[in-house]
C-alpha cells in the first residue's frame, strides 16, 4: 500500500469530506454501502493525479479513532487477490481488538498456504477462507453494535482491476466489494472510472453505491496548495495573473501543483518563469524539470519510473552491482540520505503501514515522466533502462532462489515478466505462456489476471500468434471466472480475426472452452454442438493433450444430456469419459464421472445400479484422500451426499439421513458452508416428505441463512423449498414471499434452470390465490425460458400445473389438453417420467364423469397424433394406455 501527500495538509475538496461524514453516520440501512470516488473529467489522458489517493486517507484519518481502517492499494501487485484483501481485514481488526482470535480464518489460511505450496488448486479453498472468515467475524458483531465501531475497507487504484474485480474477492461466487455477511462494514474506493453499471459485478447495485465524482482544484484551491505547500516567501495572489496563468496550466491537478511546488521548492524554476510558459507546453515543460532536481535524485525518479512495481535500497544496491554505468550516474550515494530526499517530493508514493522500505512514482506522474523526461536522456544513450531491467530480472531471479512463500513467489513472477518482456518480447511471451498457464490450470486467477495485466502492456510489439494467443488467455481467464459472456465475445474475435494457421492449430481447445461456456450459461444445444465438434477434432488428432481433452468433454457432454433428460445419451458419454480416464490412469476424473453416473442411475429409476457407482466412486475417493490427498475431504462429502439422494428416493430416509448427516459432518469439520446449506435443504426435504412441515421449515431457514453471500445456487434452492413448503401449510401468500425472493435472486445470476422452477411453483401459489392472469404470466415466462434451453422437464411441470388448474376448476377438457402435453414433454425427458405422467393422467381421467371421458379420450387422441411420428416407440405408452381405458369402460 501507498500514499502520498500527508493528510494534515490536506487542501480542497470540502463538499467531498462533508459527503463522506454524511455517509459514514447513516445508519439506513437501504443506504448505499460504498463510497466510489472517481475522476470527474473523461478524457483518458486527463485522468488520474486530482488526488482521489489523498482524499480516501484523509477521509479514513476523520474517523480511524472509531473505526478500524483496513487500507488495501492494487498499485501493489501482492493485494490483487482476495486472500491478500481478507489478510488486510484480519489485520486491521486485530489491531482494533487485540482480544479477537480469528481461529477459523487463520487454520484455513494455513491450509490454503499449504495447498498452494504444494501446487494444488485453491478453488474450494477459497470458499472455504471466506467461510471461515465470515464465521469468525460473527464473533465481534456484538462488540462493534456496543462500542458503535465499524470496518472500513478502503481500496486504491481501482483502475488496475475494473475489469475483473472478482480476483480481489474469496470465490466467483461473490460480488466485489465483499461484506463476508457482516453488518459493521463500509467500503470506500478510488478509481479513474465510475463503475460500469452493465458489468456483472455491478450490475443492479446502483441502489449500493453513492458515486462521488472528484474535480480538479478551482483557481482559489490552486493557490491554497500551493501557499501551504512552499515556503512562507512564495506568495501567489488568487487575483493575480500568475495564479491564472497556473492554474490554466496546470488545470487545477494536485499531480502536477504538486510537482510546481517541488520545483518552486528546489529553486528550479521561480513562479514568473513558471507563469510565462503557454499553457499548450506548460505539462512537458513543467514535467521535463525532473531532470533538472539535483543529481542523483532527477536520476532516481527516472529510475522508479522504469522500475516502478518497487523500489528500495536493497534493489537499488543490486543495480550497482549489476550495471557500473547505473552506479555512475548516482556515484557515492548515501542510500538512507537519497530515500528520505525523495520522500520529500510530492509524487513519490510511500508505504502506509511502514512494514516494508519500498517507495514508487505515483502512477500518473510514472506516465508523464517516460513521456517527457526519459527519451531526453537516451539521446545520448538508448542503454540505461535496459541494463535498469537485466539489474531488475538478476534480483527477482535472486529472491525466487531464496524459495519464498507462493504468494510472493507470484509477486515477484509478475514484477519480473514486465522486465523480461520490455527485454525481448518473445522471451518475456514464453515465459508468460509458461506461468499463466499454471495459474489457470491451478485456479490461480488473481494471479493469472495480473500476468495478463504486465502482458497486454506489450501488445503492440507482440507477434501476430502471440497477439492470438495472449487473446485466448484472457478468454480462458474469462471462462475461469464465469464471465462466459465476456469470453465468448473474445472467442468470436478469435474466429474472425485469428491468423489461419494458429486457428487451425488451436481449433479443438477453442471449440472445448466455448462449450463449456455456453454449459455455463445454460445454453446446452450451443455446448453440444461446440463440444461435439472438439470432440471430433481431438480423435483426428490422437495426441496426448487431446486424449486429455477427450475425457473431459465426454463427462461435460454427459453431464448436459443428463439435465436435458436425454439419459441414454448421459450414459453413453459417461461410459465413454471413463473410459478415457482409465486409459490414462486418471483416478480423480474416474472418480467424478463414476459419482455422475450415480446421479444419472437415479434419474432413470435405476436404483441399485446408482448405489453401486456411487459406492465405488465414494471408496476410491476416501482412498484417494487417505492416501496423498489428491482428492478433497470436501470430495468425499458430495459423494456422500449423492448416496444420501439414492436413499431418499428409495423412501429409505434412515439411510438417506445417516449419509447426509455423514456428508454434513465433513462439510462443518471443513467449514464448507456451501456443503452445509445443501445438507440442510436436503433434510428439510425429508422432513417434507413425512409432512413434518414445521421442521421443514426451520431447516430450509437455517441454509438459506449459511448459503446467503456464499453459494447462489442453495440459496435460490433453499428458497424455492421453503416456499413449497408454504403451499404445502397452505400459506399461500407467504409462499409467494419466499418464490418471488427465489425468481429474483435467479434473474440476479442468470441461473435459468432454477428461474424457471420457481416461476412455475409460484403460478401454483397465485392459482391458488385466485390470481390466475398473474399465474398464467410466470407459466408462460416459464414456458418461454425453458422453450429457449430445451428444459424439457420444466415444461413437463408448467403444463402440468396448468392441467392440475383447469382439473381443479373442473374445466377438463382444457385441462386434458395440457396433460397430453405434460405426457409429451416428459416423453421427450425421460422414461421414468413418462411412465409417471401417463399415470397421472389416466389416474385423473378415470375419476371425472364417466359421460365426459368419450370426448377427452377422443380429443387426447387425436392430439397425441402429432406427437407420434417425433416420438416413435415412445408415443406407444400413452396410447396402449387409452385403448385399455375405452376397453374397460366400454366405450
């Protein structure tokens, strides 16, 4: 972390701080949370430097007395990541409440440390950190309401990860900025841009976020700065000519009335000189005076403008070492002596919390600085920033030796790949490929996005390919972190824009990752299609990266068919994939797939077969944890629970409550509350179906309660539960409570499969309310949606509870309508659930009027027609089923 000018001198911006008072005290608790400064003036070039750093501590100094202020600055490569964000937090209330052991947090953080030096993936380890940490904080909730403390998290520079904030949260589950589910928090940020409202992140959180755009300083500012920052003897009248003529020139921005003081101070420049430069040249001349502050210190801030991720005496020791025409230029420099100097100048940025010697320019003034200062120096020499970059690539290479810890191990990858890069691209490129692959492939996405960050940096020198290739990674990084439509947009650019040759190369791999973004977005018919292709490509190509593909896309394919209701095909796949598996001795994934198939079994009503894959694959993945823990505990406990299903469906809930509640167990030894919160709807569905709907109840409040901020999916799950369970009390109107907060909480993440479900259950509700053109609105939503993905199962239900309507109402011809549709859709689904439906059906139709049934047996019949041609084999059911009708009944 950084910061610049002191806040005690703090000049301006007074409509601003009366701002934040007013925020940090509103205890509304519908008002916004975050408090977003950014720069008012568009022009990119303009941005930056109006003192949005300056204005966030000075704000955190008005109230740290009753706050713990938690100071995180993505300046700094280590805090773009939420395990460093949540580290920041941890410290800033230890310091706050030195009694407060965050004993949860701190044995997940030791495990997630252990993992990543292991080079293990962190994906559920990152949840679990989250978890932890939110339980933990529960522990002080009290102790803040009663010493009426907060949290403030307040965070810097923005800018560098707008496009991707969710690296600086625990999981992709959660939003940026993240509360950990804790009341006592407000968060502050400056960035250049105002949030981008159409972005995922920030989309629908207008009503969280009060934006405070950030000004230059006016004239009187202008001169108010710069009297309080010189000396006595520098006079500037706001009326006088000179003042105008500065502030024109300087447009009111600290960045640069900061540095007019530095060269007022120094004695570089007098305010007459200053005043009788045109304003068209008043930034490059104003600039260009760095070179002209005494020696060697006009050659540092060149320096830290090069080498600008760190900077301190050790580093500058090992450029000395490293470059004797380096040492020549600061020759017999007092190194303690240089570093205060230049933390007297007013865009040299130093540490906040005084736990390392590191300084840096100011990222505006590291901008102008290689605009203006540094080509006037290689006139002469072209060598200077390059020997700068081999010193900087000989210490990272030096303190990576030394076997650091893996998050700075990381840091120090990342400050490097820039030298190595500004050195020889195609070097530096390799060396990218090398480490952004890994942090993908170990969900090190924070990581990952700041590789990319340095990267993008050199595009322009890049190679046609390398320029395809950096593209694809960051399309990969997309798809990692679930903005499937921000990667497909990249992947389409690919397609149109990509050099033939590497496409043709990369084809399979590009087909495979768009797949699995449009499975990730419900969008099965697109997968299939993209998958299918791959899957084609890779057995024409038999090498061993796309045999490993093969396994995956089988499973993927298997997986899709499996919630379309295509069964069969589900199985083919899944065969298939593990198959692929066995072949190359991939335990893990034979694992996976043998737990899928479980599920699947289920589905198609075969039971004992469910249990036995399910079985197995639990056996091998206790052995596998056992035995080097290349599988998770947390592993174990889903396979657990997939068993625990296969009991509930045969009615045998003693069983089925003994594995849930072994699943469960593991899922609170590991603190995995997504886990959690699925166990807990799960035993409120058993106690549904012994109609102890109390109990119910309570279970699906308490994992609506642990899944909330955490896990999306069991939230909007819970939801939809709990409002089933009103139905079933016959509260209605509650029921519709807890389905509206289930379809909003849906719409929110894009989850359409769930949306759905709970737009049908809440037609049900209003059906039952009389509210039947508010019904038929959410089934024909419903119908449409599902229509849209394919969810034939879900249509199957929207028809059905129309028929259940119209039967209730005794409108059955129109109700036998739908019924014929419900047999049609489930015929398409399943066989299990076209078996069940044409009982439904004719259970139904067996116990209307007996003069009504001729005609409804006529009409079905002639219905089912258009059907039978698409359904072959199929459409027999329901129509052997209606000629025994006519012959028992005589008709």
């Amino acid at each position: 972390m950084f910061e610049t000018q002191s806040s005690e001198n703090f000049i301006g911006h007074e409509q601003e701080l009366e701002l934040f008072k007013q925020w940090f005290v509103n205890t509304d608790p519908d008002a916004p949370w975050i408090l977003f400064f950014y720069d008012a003036l568009e022009d990119p070039q303009q941005k930056g430097g109006v003192g949005k750093t300056w204005l966030l501590r000075k704000c955190a100094s008005l109230v740290e007395a009753k706050t713990a202020v938690a100071m995180i600055d993505f300046f700094s490569v280590a805090d773009r990541s939420g395990v460093a964000v949540a580290q920041h937090v941890v410290q800033s209330l230890q310091q706050a409440y030195p009694s407060w052991s965050p004993s949860a947090y701190l044995a997940a953080l030791a495990e997630y440390h252990q993992a990543m030096s292991e080079h293990k993936q962190a994906a559920d380890l990152d949840t679990k950190l989250r978890e932890s940490l939110a339980e933990d904080l529960k522990a002080l909730e009290q102790q803040l309401e009663r010493d009426d403390k907060h949290l403030l998290i307040c965070f810097d520079t923005f800018e560098l990860i707008e496009e991707q904030p969710l690296i600086a949260t625990l999981g992709v589950a959660h939003t940026f900025p993240d509360r950990y589910n804790f009341e006592h928090i407000g968060v502050m940020i400056a960035g250049r841009n105002a949030p981008d409202w159409t972005q995922p992140n920030w989309k629908g959180r207008e009503n969280e976020v009060k934006c405070v755009p950030i000004k230059p300083f006016d004239l009187d500012e202008t001169v108010q700065f710069i009297s309080a920052n010189c000396t006595p003897e520098t006079s500037l009248d706001v009326a006088s000519k000179q003042a105008e003529a500065i502030y024109r020139g300087t447009q009111g921005r600290p960045i640069l009335l900061g540095l007019v003081t530095d060269v007022l101070y120094h004695h570089i420049m007098t305010l007459e000189k200053l005043a009788q430069t045109p304003v068209s040249s008043f930034e490059s001349n104003l600039v260009s005076q760095i070179n002209n502050l005494d020696q060697p210190i006009n050659w540092v801030v060149l320096f830290m403008a090069h080498v600008y991720h760190r900077f301190n005496p050790a580093f500058l020791h090992w450029i000395f070492r490293r470059s004797l025409d380096i040492q020549n230029l600061v020759a017999d420099v007092d190194q303690e002596k240089l570093f205060a100097r230049l933390l007297e100048l007013s865009f040299v940025r130093r540490p906040g919390s005084g736990s390392d010697n590191n300084i840096a320019l100011h990222d505006e003034m590291r901008r102008l600085v290689n605009a203006y200062n540094w080509p006037a120096q290689e006139e002469t020499s072209k060598s200077y920033r390059r020997d700068l970059s081999l010193g900087a690539i000989d210490y990272y290479q030096h303190e990576l030796d030394a076997k650091p810890a893996e998050a700075l191990q990381q840091v120090y990858i990342v400050e490097m790949l820039y030298h190595q890069l500004y050195i020889d691209s195609g070097t530096g490129f390799t060396l990218f490929e090398k480490h952004m692959s890994q942090a993908i492939g170990q969900w090190q996405n924070a990581f990952a996005r700041s590789l990319l960050l340095e990267a993008q940096g050199f595009r322009d020198q890049f190679t046609g390919t390398q320029r395809d290739t950096l593209l694809r990674n960051e399309a990969s990084l997309l798809r990692r972190e679930e903005n499937y439509e921000a990667a497909l947009k990249l992947y389409r650019q690919l397609e149109t824009q990509a050099d033939p040759s590497w496409l043709n190369a990369h084809q399979g791999d590009l087909l495979f990752e768009q797949g699995l973004c449009h499975r990730g977005m419900s969008n099965f018919t697109e997968a299939i299609d993209y998958l299918s292709k791959s899957l084609e490509i890779a057995r024409g190509e038999g090498t061993e990266q796309s045999l490993s593909r093969m396994g995956s896309i089988f499973s993927t394919l298997g997986s899709i068919h499996k919630q379309l209701g295509n069964l069969q095909e589900a199985d083919h796949y899944y065969q298939e994939s593990i198959a692929s598996y066995k072949r190359r001795g991939d335990d893990r994934g034979r694992t996976e797939v043998l737990t899928y198939l479980g599920t699947l079994y289920r589905l198609q009503g075969k039971l004992d077969e469910a249990l036995r894959c399910a079985t197995v694959a639990l056996r091998i993945r206790r052995d596998l944890y056992a035995f080097g823990g290349i599988a998770s505990e947390i592993g174990v406990g889903m396979t657990l629970s997939v068993i625990g299903v296969i009991y509930y469906k045969y009615s045998d809930f003693v069983n089925a409550q003994k594995f849930f509640q072994e699943a469960y167990d593991i899922y609170v030894r590991n603190r995995y509350r997504t886990g959690m919160a699925e166990i807990a709807t799960r035993f409120g569905q058993i106690a549904m179906e012994r109609r102890e709907l109390e109990d119910a109840v309570e279970w699906f409040d308490g994992a609506y309660k642990t899944a909330l901020g955490v896990n999306a999916e069991t939230e909007i799950n819970s939801s939809n539960k709990r409002g089933w369970a009103s139905i079933l009390q016959g509260r209605l109107e509650e029921a519709c409570i807890y389905l509206t907060r289930a379809i909003e909480r849906s719409r929110q993440v894009q989850d359409y499969y769930q949306l759905v479900e709970s737009l049908i259950d809440l037609g049900i509700a209003l059906d039952g309310l009389g509210r039947s053109k508010e019904a038929r609105g959410h089934l024909q939503e419903a119908d449409e949606i599902a229509t849209k993905f394919n969810y034939n199962y879900l249509l199957s239900l929207a028809q059905l509870a129309r028929g259940e309507s119209a039967y209730n109402a005794s409108a059955y011809e129109n109700a036998f309508r739908h019924y014929g549709l419900f047999c049609y859709y489930t015929a398409l689904y399943n066989p299990v659930e076209y078996e069940r439906a044409v009982r439904k059906t004719i259970n139904d139709l067996l116990n209307i009027p007996q003069q009504r049934i001729p005609g409804i047996l006529g009409a079905l019949a002639v219905d089912w027609v258009s059907h039978e041609q698409e359904l072959g084999a199929r459409a027999q059911l329901l129509v052997s089923s209606l000629e025994e009708v006519r012959m028992l009944l005589s008709i």
